[in-house]
C-alpha cells in the first residue's frame, strides 16, 4: 500500500468540526471544556441580572430624588416608606430617618451626639448596599483572571496526551498531529471565550458600582447637612425655652 493513500484515510478518520474536537478529547480536556462552559454561562447570568439591577436601582434613584425635592415632607416620606423593602437612596434615606425618630421618642439618647450617629448610620447603609450590588461580580473577576488560565491547562494536557499518541503510533504525519494539537488547543479558546466577556463585563459594572455609590454618598452628604440643621434649630429652641 501506498502510505500516501494512508494521510486521506487518517484524515477522514478525525471529525474536525468542534463537536467532533470536543468528543474525541481527553477526558481532563472535555472536564476543563465543559467547566469553562458552565462558568461562561453563569457569568452571562450574573451580567444579565446586575445590568438589569443596576438600571432598576438608577430609576428608583431618579423617582425618590423628585419626590424627596418635591416639597413633601420629610415625616410623609418617612412613614410612606418605613414599611416597605427599600433600596438605593430610600433605604439611605429610612435609616437615617429611623435613627433621627429613636433620638426624639422618648429613648434617651444624647441629641448632642445625633448627628454623629446618623452619619454612622449612613455610613452602614451606603456600605451594606454597595456590597450588595457588587454581590457576585467577584466571580467575573475570577474568571477574567483565571479562565485562560484554565484553558491553557487543558491545552497543555492535551498536548501531552497528543505527543504520547504520536510517539505510541511513530508517526509524526501531520494528519496524526493535527487532530490532537487542534483538540488541546480547544480548550484555550474556550477559556478566552468565558475570560474576555467576563473581563469585559466586570469593569464596566464595577464603572457603574462606583457611579452608583457616589450617588449615594452625595445624598447622604446633602441628607445629613438637612438633619443636622434641623438638629441645631431644636437644641437652640430648647435652650430659649429653658432660658
């Protein structure tokens, strides 16, 4: 036989197409794939939910800003919200509002010190809802670092599966090469194709984190300057009445 007949053969043999690459791959190889797969569609997931988040938080945003300038008052406000689930700049605002009514009903507490505890109390809830918008971003992050990394793994051990091949058949025809490098070398693609997005991704919704909570921390400052007036306005009442 002709061993030029024998490169069509072993040719035809192989499927080259990327399900044919992914089945005829080492086991550790398809392990890494299918890993690769499963992280790239979680950080889809996670992409989809925290822009769909981040655009729901900036329009809540937007309808408690026209209402809290609108002219309401503050206890109205207050008592149209303190029941509900808030986020964002409501639950900034219930927090603040919750600690300013325990000062002025009867608890005990210094009026002094108010305004250093609702500032510490903006403080908590500026941070407790950063933390939560940033909830599983750190997961992009990981991928984004680590995916190509991963992939290469499986790149490498394929190679080394290839090259045991080659050296079991003593053939170095391309046609017995090809296959296996191009099986191994799958695995790195996938890697960057769970790695770029998630890169990608990550640094935009952390831009948006980061716009978000200066939002939060320009309305604490401007919420907290309104309490502390109004703080000074009653210690300067009392202090008349008692005079």
């Amino acid at each position: 036989m002709n061993p030029a007949d024998a490169v069509p053969a072993v040719q035809t043999a192989h499927d080259m197409s990327l399900v044919g690459l992914f089945l005829n791959a080492h086991i550790v190889v398809k392990l890494v794939i299918v890993g690769l797969l499963a992280a790239s569609v979680w950080c889809w997931a996670i992409i989809v939910d925290k822009t769909l988040l981040f655009g729901r938080t900036r329009r809540a945003m937007d309808r408690f800003e026209e209402i809290f300038w609108s002219g309401q008052s503050l206890e109205e406000l207050y008592l149209n919200l303190q029941s509900r689930p808030n986020t964002g700049l409501a639950a900034v605002f219930v927090a603040a509002m919750r600690e300013w009514k325990r000062s002025f009903e009867g608890t005990g507490r210094s009026v002094a010190s108010l305004s250093q505890r609702i500032d510490k109390v903006l403080d908590v809830t500026i941070q407790r809802e950063v933390e939560r918008m940033q909830a599983r971003l750190l997961f992009l992050a990981s991928i984004g670092s680590a995916g190509p990394y991963i992939g290469l793994f499986g790149t490498v051990w394929g190679i080394m599966s290839s090259f045991t091949s080659i050296a079991a058949s003593k053939s170095t025809s391309l046609a017995v090469v090809a296959p296996g490098i191009a099986e191994a070398l799958f695995a790195t693609a996938i890697g960057l194709f769970a790695a770029i997005p998630a890169v990608l991704a990550y640094n935009k919704l952390q831009s948006q984190v980061t716009k978000l909570q200066s939002r939060l921390e320009g309305f604490a400052d401007e919420f907290s300057a309104i309490l502390s007036r109004q703080i000074d306005e009653r210690m300067h009442a009392h202090a008349a009445q008692a005079a």
